[in-house]
C-alpha cells in the first residue's frame, strides 16, 4: 500500500475552479487557508475542459490552479477526469451510450451516460488517465489520485448489445462451459437450456420472473465491470505516478449494487461518500453504520471520508438543513469511527447546474454566514485532533455483511416482499448503537477470531466457508447470533435441501419446516412479552434451547427465539422480526453473555468511541441529546468546552475528545 502523504487529517472538499472566473480563485485559496483546508479534489468533472476535442487537450488552466493551490499550501487529490464522458464521444460513438432493460437509451445531459463494458470509452478513457498523469505525476501540489468518481452510481447496469457480449465473456469465463453454466441457473426449469454461449443475454424485460441466478450473475458481473474500470486506470496510474490511488466508493448511501469487499485491494486506501437521509431523524445512527461498515471494507485501517455535506443536499425529496452544530457532530462522528480525512461536496456552491442547490463550504451567501463559520471551527478541531490519525477503532462486535447475499434476498418471486436486507442490519446495529457498543461490519469471510459476539443479519445466501467459519468461531467459545432467511441458499442460488436456516441448521440446533410470512400490518406476541412483524416460521428446537414462543398469530407455541451451545460458545436463533425494544432486549442479553462493554458508560443519545494506537488511545464523545451528560473519563482534552476532573462532560450537542491517561483496557 502507497503511503497517505503530509500530517493530521485531512481537511477540504470537492473544488472546482472551472465553474468559477479565475479572479475567483486567489480568493479562494484565500478562505481554504483561513478555514483550515488541507486537501482538495481536483478535476473530478473536467474531461470536456481537459479534451474539448478528440484530437486536442487543454491543460493551461489546470496548470494554472495547481501551481496557486500549492503556493497556498493546499494539496491535491487529483481526479483522473473519467467520470462522465464529454458530449463529444457519444456524437462519434453512439454505441457506448448504456441501455436500460427495456432498451430505452440513457443519452448525454446528466452524468455517467457510457457503458461500463464500451471498449471505446475504456481506451479513450485510459487515453485521458495518461495524458493528465504524464503532466501532473511530479506536481508537488499532487499527493494523491482519483481514480473517475462514485463509480456505478448511475450506470451500473448496462444492458446493451455490447454489455451483453461481455456478460457472455465473463460467464465463459466463470463456468467454463455450458454444462455447468445450465446446472448453475437450474436451466430445466421453464425450459431455458441453452446450447450456445450466443443464446444468453442480461436480464432484459421479459414476460414474468427473469431466471434468479441469471439475475445474481448479471449483477456480480455489472459490479465486476465497474471494478475493471478502477483497475484499469489504477494499473496505469502506478506506471506513471508514486502517490497512493483511490476512487470514492458509496457505502450506506443507498447505493447497493458494487461489490466493494471485493474492490478494496484496488485502492491504496479506502475512500467513501456519505449523505444523510433527510427525512430520518435518528439519521445520525446511519451515518455511524457507514462508518463502521467503511472502516470493515478497509479492514479496521483508517479512510477517508470523500464526500459529505455542510447542510442540505439537492437530490432527496425534501432536503433538510443541518441546524447549528450538527455538521460537526457528523463530521467528529466519521473521525471517531476511522476517518483520518474529513472533505465535503463541494468547495463553494455552484451558481448553475444540477447541484446548484446542494450545500457547500463556501455558501452562494458567501464566507459570512453560520455554514463557513462552522467550516472554519471544524478545521481548528480537526487540527487539534491531528495526532489521532493513523489509530483504529476498538470494536468487540462483528456484523457479518455480503452485498451478494443482499442482491440475492432481494430478487424477486420470495416469501415476502416485507423482507429487505437492510432491515435487519439496521434494526441490530441501532441496538448496538444505543447500548454503546461499537460493531465492525465486515464480510462473512472475514477472520473472526478477535471478536467477542458476531452477528448475522438475513445473511440469504452464503458459501460453505462462510457458514463453516461462523460453527469454528461459536465452537472456539464466541456468541453469535442469526436472524431469520439466512443461510437458506448456496452460491447460485439453489436451497439448501433438508430444512431451513439450511447451512446454519446444525450450528443453531434448530430445524424450520415452512414459512409462515405475515400478512402486511400483522402483528404477532411472544410468551416473553415481546411483539414481532414481518415473519414466522415453522421452527424446531433440535438441542437448542427455547427462549421464547409465539403466543398467538398463525404458529402459537411454536418456537421463535432459541439459544444452541456448540462447543465453548453459543450460537441464538432469531426466527422473526422483533420490535425496537424486544431487539434491544435481545441484544443486551447477547452483549452479557459475551462479555461485551462499551467505551464508557453514557446514556443514550450519547455516542462514545474509542480510538487506539499501541498504548495510547483517544475517547471520542458525541452528545446528540439536548441536555448536558457527564462520563467517567480522565486524561488530556484535546476539544474545548469539555471539563476534565475525573470526569468528563459534553455539553448538549457538543463532542469532546479526551487523550486517555493509560491506555483503556480492550476488554
């Protein structure tokens, strides 16, 4: 891995002087540095400004505003300009437009309008990579590359004739041959065998239900061209230049279809945009799952935060402003859950456009308003914090989490449509938020033997490995818990025979014979006096014990929550969707029996994280409640407006960082 360069955090935004006269830009420089800005992405949308033409590149203002930006001090993530083609290739070459499942043609006027598979845009593309690399690989502004922007958000799925021969390709290459491919899909079903690789196509609109595990293949396969792009750039970059090489991935954002466990090794170091949902008002829960899920992508390494907003977005139905100190608390929040770099979209609002609307650090009411000042205080604390770079998280609990098991659970023709990936996620990582207990969200592979609990949200689909590596994990003495439809298909989709949760059913004593998902709105009780939804099940108890029953709703009686010891440790079983107090509940009994203990004591409402490197470690609070709240904390502050006297106290929506006086124990 390429070594992030400079020192402290980092600090800017997204900057993009061509919006802007250049009498604008001494100006701006001026205010970066007055607020505290160290990093600015350069370049991101320039193709068209860069290469106005197929046989022409302009470089002079580019030169230009580095060579300003490095006068003032300001260092440079500098785009590879890749990531939405120039009007002009799409009039020379129709053909790389993407296509819809309907054949519908996206054209140009927004972004993204190429297709991922186009070798057309994949040479002229990598021609622009060379061109702006060769200039730029010894600018001393330049201390790191972006590789094209938020790659897939608009264009993931192609479904045009070239797309197609690569699908093709790619499947050859997965199966090797048609036998295999035909027993993959389960082909004898509605008569689908084929016998020649040019008989398949993506899954385009049909009649009903398109073949599930052609559905599954298409979307690794979509991920999979994605990704070649970053490589493909990537490999050329390190021929020309020495800095590290990233590209913003979009984790908890919505965005669901790019396998990024699989990309990481592709980046020197893990980058990531992150928006909060307006309309959710625990929202704050969410941006510290993506956190948590971003730091287990990057394998407990510290990343950057690309991308996040000062205020409201654009692009949501309503989009709500942040109100006084909560752009701090969100942006500390990112740093105390790994981030060793904070920047924004964008630098100063834009005046025109389709993201004219969107927040910026530079306001369109300019550097005197409540957004710049907030700015200028980020970056005094983000300078005041610069010693915690390079530290990692300390986190007890594993989630186990598989974009492919998340696009299987969501194909259609399924038990529910009430049953959704996420949901689960979520609904266990606000327990665990609300108990103060941090959780790295990392794949089912992943190696399991620090943690103390391991959690498996509707973990659908998933390999023998992985299920054979949650049993050794229990064995070895560790707690894990497994929600309802997981395990209940391999690789390609096929059921596990001989009973549900299929590849978990021996490790959790347990034997489901039917689904029973409920109707919308029904609502069932347990005999423990918890309250469920969504999904019940036809459940065994086969060694397990039975810690509670449904007492009434279609199955009373039947068994609905159960506990399995299995060598050292204990693995539970929860067939069916809990509420928010019966989930809470259930996670504090799984946190004990684990031996599991937040970072401190804290009420909820009150996030506390800790941070370490060797025997030093750092005690981020984040008060999101509106009344004062003292911790048990000693050590240096290192954020004002905090008392430290044996005790440490964090004033209604403010955080406090504290050096701790020894190193805290993990345990």
């Amino acid at each position: 891995m390429r070594r992030w360069q400079g020192d402290g955090i980092y600090f800017g935004g997204d900057y993009n002087p061509e919006q802007w006269p250049e009498q604008t830009w001494s100006e701006d420089v001026e205010l970066m540095r007055q607020a505290g800005v160290n990093l600015v992405s350069v370049g991101i949308f320039s193709w068209a400004l860069l290469q106005p033409a197929p046989d022409r590149f302009e470089f002079g203002w580019l030169d230009r505003v580095l060579d300003l930006l490095h006068d003032g001090g300001i260092q440079v993530d500098l785009a590879t300009a890749t990531a939405s083609p120039p009007p002009w290739l799409a009039r020379a070459y129709p053909e790389t437009l993407p296509r819809r499942a309907d054949g519908a043609i996206l054209w140009p006027g927004g972004r993204q309008a190429y297709c991922p598979s186009s070798p057309v845009f994949r040479e002229r593309s990598l021609e622009l990579v060379r061109a702006v690399a060769g200039r730029y690989a010894e600018h001393p502004a330049v201390v790191m590359w972006h590789v094209s922007n938020e790659l897939g958000c608009h264009n993931v799925h192609c479904y045009c004739d070239v797309s197609a021969q690569a699908f093709r390709d790619w499947l050859c290459e997965r199966y090797g041959d048609l036998d295999r491919l035909n027993d993959a899909w389960g082909t004898a079903f509605w008569s689908q065998r084929y016998g020649d690789w040019a008989e398949i196509n993506p899954p385009r609109t049909a009649p009903t239900f398109a073949n599930p595990t052609q559905q599954l293949d298409f979307l690794r396969f979509s991920s999979d061209e994605q990704r070649a792009q970053l490589r493909a750039e990537r490999e050329l970059l390190k021929t020309l230049v020495g800095q590290p090489v990233t590209t913003n991935f979009m984790i908890g954002t919505g965005i669901k279809y790019m396998d990024y466990h699989s990309w990481a090794d592709d980046v020197d170091l893990v980058s990531n945009d992150h928006y909060l949902t307006a309309a959710d008002p625990q929202a704050h829960v969410g941006l510290a799952l993506s956190a948590d899920h971003t730091r287990g992508v990057a394998g407990g390494d510290p990343w950057l935060l690309m991308e996040h907003s000062t205020s409201a977005v654009n692009w949501q139905p309503r989009n709500v402003a942040k109100l006084p100190g909560q752009m701090r608390r969100n942006s500390l929040a990112h740093v105390a859950r790994g981030a060793d770099g904070v920047l924004f979209f964008q630098w100063r609002a834009s005046r025109a456009g389709a993201e004219k609307f969107h927040s910026a650090l530079v306001p369109h009411a300019g550097p005197e308003t409540k957004v710049f000042r907030e700015v200028c205080q980020l970056g005094a604390d983000l300078k005041a914090l610069a010693e915690v770079r390079g530290s990692r998280v300390d986190a007890e609990v594993a989630i186990l989490f598989d974009w492919e098991a998340c696009w299987g659970v969501e194909l259609d023709s399924h038990p529910s449509v009430d049953v959704h990936y996420a949901d689960q996620l979520a609904a266990l990582y606000g327990a665990l938020w609300r108990a103060g207990v941090t959780a790295d969200i990392v794949h089912p592979s992943a190696d399991l033997s620090g943690y103390r609990l391991v959690l498996a949200p509707t973990l659908y689909l998933v390999r023998d490995a992985d299920a054979d590596a949650l049993s050794r994990f229990v064995e070895a003495g560790g707690t894990a818990a497994v929600t309802y439809f997981s395990g209940i298909v391999d690789e390609n989709d096929h059921i596990r025979m001989g009973g549900y949760p299929g590849a978990f059913r021996e490790l959790l004593g347990v034997r489901t014979e039917e689904f029973f998902p409920l109707r919308e709105g029904e609502r069932v009780r347990l005999d423990d006096g918890s309250t469920a939804d969504v999904w019940t099940e036809w459940l065994h108890a086969e060694g397990a014990e039975v810690l509670a029953s449904y007492a009434d709703g279609p199955l009373p009686g039947v068994p609905a929550l159960t506990r399995h010891s299995v060598g050292a440790g204990t693995a539970w079983y929860v067939g069916t969707r809990l509420d928010e107090p019966a989930t809470d509940r259930l996670v504090a009994r799984l946190l004990d029996e684990a031996g599991v203990r937040p970072a401190a004591q804290a009420p909820t409402g009150v996030e506390v994280v800790r941070r370490r490197d060797g025997e030093r470690s750092w005690l981020f609070a984040i008060n999101h409640t509106e009344a004062e709240v003292r911790l048990t904390a000693t050590g240096t502050e290192l954020l004002t407006g905090v008392r430290c006297a044996g005790g440490l106290t964090v004033p209604a929506g403010e955080v406090a960082v504290v050096r701790e006086d020894r190193a805290a124990d993990p345990a």
